[in-house]
C-alpha cells in the first residue's frame, strides 16, 4: 500500500462537506468517491469537490478506496462498518463510534481478524490547545492531577436546528452527542476511566422547534437531558461531569483540572484551539508560545484541521505504528459514555471493563509532517 490512501465517504450530509473541504490539508490521504441512500444527495456533494458519486456497493468494491469514512448515522455506525472491513477496507468512523460496548466489540473483532484499522472521531483532542495542555501534565506543571469538572450546558439543540428531533432520540442527547469531545480529551489526558456513577433526569417532556419549516413544532424526549456524573480514572483522579441541555446560562469552564501543585484550565474540547490558564499553587503562570500549526485559523477565523484522525492513521498504517484516534480508544469512551447512562438509570457504580492505551502526543512538528505544506516546503 502506497500513499496517498485513496478515501471514499459514506454518508454525505452536513458532517461531509467538513471531511470533503480539509482532507485536502494534508498527506497520504485523498477523496475518491461518495456514497449516499439519496443519491441526489451524493452527486451533489461529488460535484461540489470534484470526486466520484457511486453505490455504496460499489465504493465498497472499488480498488483505488483504502479506507472507508463513515459518516451516517450512529445506529448505522456498525453496519457499516462492518460492512467496510468484509470488503477489505480500513475503516474511520464519525462520532460516536458506536451506540454500544457489544457493538463496538463485535467491530474490533472483525478488524483485527482481518488485520485492518478502525478509527474513530473525535480527532479535536489533537488540537494546539489541547496537546499543549498534555505536554504541561506529562511535565508535571500541576503535579498529580486529583480531581476536575468537565461541563457541557446550554439550552438544547431545537432552539436553532431546524430537525432537532434526533438529538432528544435514545443514542444522542448532551452525553452521546457532546460527550466524545470531553472524555476522549480527558482519556488522552489522563488515561483510562475505571468506573463512574451517575444521576440524570429529563425536565421536559417535549421540545418547541424554534427555527426553519417546522417551528412550533413538538419533538418528544425520550432520553435524559441532563446528566451528573462522576468519573474516576485509573490514575486516581476523579472528574465531574455535568451535561446538560437544560440549562439558560452558566459560568463555568468547560474543562478544569486540579492537580497537587495547580490547577489547568482547558478550552472547549470541540474545537482545536482557545486559551490555556495555568496556576502552581496561587500564583497564574504565564504560558510560553507554543509552536503548533493546528493553533493557525483556517476555516471561517477559527482553528479547524478535522480529517487530521484519518491522516494520522493512513500515515500510521504506511508506517506499520499505532494511531492516535483507534478503535479501542473509541470504544473505550463509548463504554464509559453508555456506562454513564445506565448508572443514571440503575442508581449503581458501573465498574468499566474495557480499556486502551493514551494516544501519543502530537508536538507541532509531527502535526507538521502530517500536513501538504510540509511536502510542498521540502
């Protein structure tokens, strides 16, 4: 296998155009072809970005596709994929990976029979801001990291969505859907998560859709929409998280970690950059440069280099390493996600059995290998 690794998308709604439009950012990968049950759906998208529209049959059959994108839906996520490593693909998958621990076991399975890779977003844990924030643990800037809050609030997704029903679905709500972004950051931060607990509750019945053709329109709930959980890692610290869309306003951060000799506070772990606050003990540090190219904005003035997941692991499958954004990663976030759920269900602790491997760090000038410019500068 050669570089580039050809890619083909299944799955073209709004997600794709994200994939389509940054994948051309970097080496070893390159779109080749789309699929979609809309077909229309799919020749619109090949024409916006100059790729093949095809059958999903056929993108599965064409020799010029390494790896699969799976872009549809979460119940459709193992399916999918699965189907993508029958045909002898690798295959990378949107968040979340899967909807369940067995689904995601029966996945893995299968690629490691076939000796294939599975990926999975989110891949904004390799953002500058959040690496950064990973060197300064790895070095002891805060010492042991004991404890911290991990905050996902706002009022819900039907004030702004035009079809927000999905979100209010078994499999979304604020943990399955905002949580990747979270716990992947704090698995990558401090490793693996032995177990949680949980309470959770849905205020409302039913949601206004408050945008687009369907305004005024009810969506009924029929998952819980606000969450408290606690997460204890195996390292020891314990982390709360509140999700929640049931909430106006707040002032909390969205990620702080508390550690024996300071405290660091994160950005938003959707995105790849935003400020880092450092203290050791009561005095504010001020935080040298960080050289990163992912710090750079590029997308609309904000810092957004998605796709770098899958760059990542065609470069590792060319160099026979392991890759940043894996399966057994993702699957492991998935099962402290679900576990997190049914803990809020059953009122009990929920030991997690799965576990996985921190990813590497990515320091700036391994981001930089990764990227076209570096080619065209040597």
């Amino acid at each position: 296998m050669t570089a580039p690794l050809g890619l083909g998308v299944i799955g073209c709604g709004n997600i794709s155009s994200t994939y389509f439009r940054l994948a051309p950012l970097f080496q070893d990968i390159e779109m080749r072809a789309c699929a979609d049950l809309n077909a229309a759906t799919a020749q619109a998208q090949a024409e916006a970005f100059n790729i093949a529209a095809v059958s999903v049959d056929d993108l599965l059959a064409r020799d010029d596709i390494d790896i699969v994108v799976n872009l549809t839906v979460p119940a459709a996520h193992r399916a999918v994929c699965e189907a993508a490593l029958e045909a002898g693909k690798h295959v990378y998958s949107e968040k979340p990976f899967v909807l369940s621990r067995n689904d995601g076991d029966a996945i893995l399975q299968k690629a490691g029979a076939a000796g294939l890779r599975v990926g999975s977003a989110p891949d904004t844990f390799l953002g500058a801001s959040h690496q950064q924030a990973r060197k300064l643990i790895d070095d002891g800037a805060i010492g042991r990291v004991t404890s911290g809050t991990a905050v996902i609030m706002g009022p819900g997704m039907e004030h702004w969505h035009p079809n927000p029903d999905f979100f209010f679905q078994p499999g979304a709500g604020p943990v399955l859907d905002m949580g990747p972004y979270y716990i992947s950051n704090l698995v990558q931060l401090l490793g693996p998560v032995a177990a949680v607990q949980a309470v959770t509750s849905t205020p409302r019945a039913s949601r206004t859709i408050g945008s687009g053709d369907r305004v005024g329109e009810d969506v009924a709930v029929h998952t819980p929409t606000t969450i408290h959980a606690l997460l204890e890692f195996r390292s020891g610290a314990v982390i709360t998280l509140l999700a929640s869309w049931d909430v106006w306003s707040h002032n909390h951060s969205h990620l702080e970690l508390y550690g024996e000799g300071g405290t660091l506070t994160l950005p938003d772990p959707n995105f790849f950059g935003g400020d880092l606050t450092l203290t050791q003990h009561r005095d504010a540090i001020s935080l040298p440069p960080w050289d990163h190219p992912f710090a750079a904005l590029n997308d609309d003035s904000r810092a957004n280099y998605r796709t770098i997941g899958i760059a990542d692991m065609a470069r590792a499958i060319l160099d026979d390493r392991p890759h940043r954004c894996s399966g057994a990663f993702a699957h492991h976030v998935v099962d402290v996600m679900t576990s997190i759920l049914k803990a809020g269900e059953t009122g009990r602790r929920i030991d997690i059995s799965t576990t996985c491997d921190r990813p590497d760090p990515l320091n700036g000038a391994e981001a930089r290998a990764l990227m076209v410019t570096a080619q065209q500068e040597a």
